[in-house]
C-alpha cells in the first residue's frame, strides 16, 4: 500500500525498517514521522486504509505462532491469568483473536517493546516472542524470558515443563513427554 501511495520513493518497506521506523508507535505518530509533507486528513485517511487492509489479509492468511494452541491449553489446565498487550487498533487485535480462536482467552493483549516494559513495570514476568523484535530489543525493555515460539524449550523449562532430549532431537511439545523420557 506504502509503495502505490508513493511513500518512500516507490520502494517497498522492509521488516527492518518497520522494526526501527514503526513498531511500537500510534499510527498517528508513524503518520507524522514518515508523511510529514502529507497534509494530516490524508495521513489519517491513510493509516486507516492500511488498517482495513491488514484486517482483510489477517482475516484469510493469518496462521498461529507454532505451538500457541498448545500453551493456550496449557494456561487453562493451571487456571493462570493472561494478558497480551498491543498498541495495534482494537479492531486489528480483536481480528486476530478471532483468527487464532482465543477471543476469550486473553484479559489483555501486549506484543511490542512498550507492552514488555509495561508488564514489566506491573512487576509481571514477561516473556518476549521474537517474531517480530530482535532479542537485544526486547531484553533492554525488561524481557524476563525470549522465546522464538510456542514450542521453544526455554518456555516450557520455565513453566516447570522441560522437553525431554533423545540424542540430537528434541520433543516438539512437552506433551510428548513421559516419566521415562523427562530431563533429569
């Protein structure tokens, strides 16, 4: 959408620039930063089309994290309270809610630099998901645990879970453990 509008020179945006430019910010802020010679009704008519946009392609592509589902499970066997934390429209975090099937789960929604050091502040254990953050980033915001996703051992070590190790391979979820088998 950036490069039919013309922003950045045509040249289309990179994970990189948006980690650096982006994430993390209102879009009214992105809007001012980037678009500044844009007069502000067009930025807001912008940014709301590019929201609309993400909510039509989430709606039809978006897939969970591997291993989401079976840590949603898992926070509901131990009856814990759960919290995800963003700075993206409501709508955008209720449509991917919706798409992942947890529109009851969550208490809260955090997933940016900001919302870790906001769990953080609460005095929350906070665990980064680097999907999207590098880790240096989300460490310096206070990230207690970094996992790279719902599978990774150093989160399921954390809840008190580990995966066992068979030689070179490891389990893919901790339900595939067994007292034989669990680390020691």
């Amino acid at each position: 959408m950036s490069v039919q509008a013309g922003y950045n020179g045509g040249v289309p945006i990179t994970h990189e620039f948006f980690i650096r430019e982006m994430s993390g910010k209102l879009n009214y802020v992105i809007a001012q930063e980037l678009m500044p010679e844009m007069d502000e009704a067009k930025r807001i008519q912008y940014m709301d089309e590019k929201e609309v946009q993400y909510r039509k392609l989430a709606a039809k592509d978006l897939q969970p994290i591997p291993g989401f589902h079976l840590f949603v499970e898992w926070v509901k066997k131990h009856n814990l309270r759960r919290a995800a934390v963003t700075n993206s429209p409501r709508l955008n975090a209720e449509q991917v809610l919706t798409a992942l099937k947890v529109t009851d789960f969550f208490e809260l929604l955090v997933d940016s630099p900001s919302g870790v050091k906001a769990g953080v502040a609460a005095g929350s254990p906070t665990v980064g998901l680097l999907t999207g953050h590098p880790s240096a980033v989300l460490s310096a915001s206070g990230a207690s645990l970094l996992i790279k996703d719902y599978n990774d051992p150093v989160l399921w070590e954390a809840l008190g879970e580990p995966c066992h190790k068979s030689g070179s391979q490891s389990c893919s979820t901790p339900l595939e453990q067994t007292a034989s088998n669990a680390c020691p």
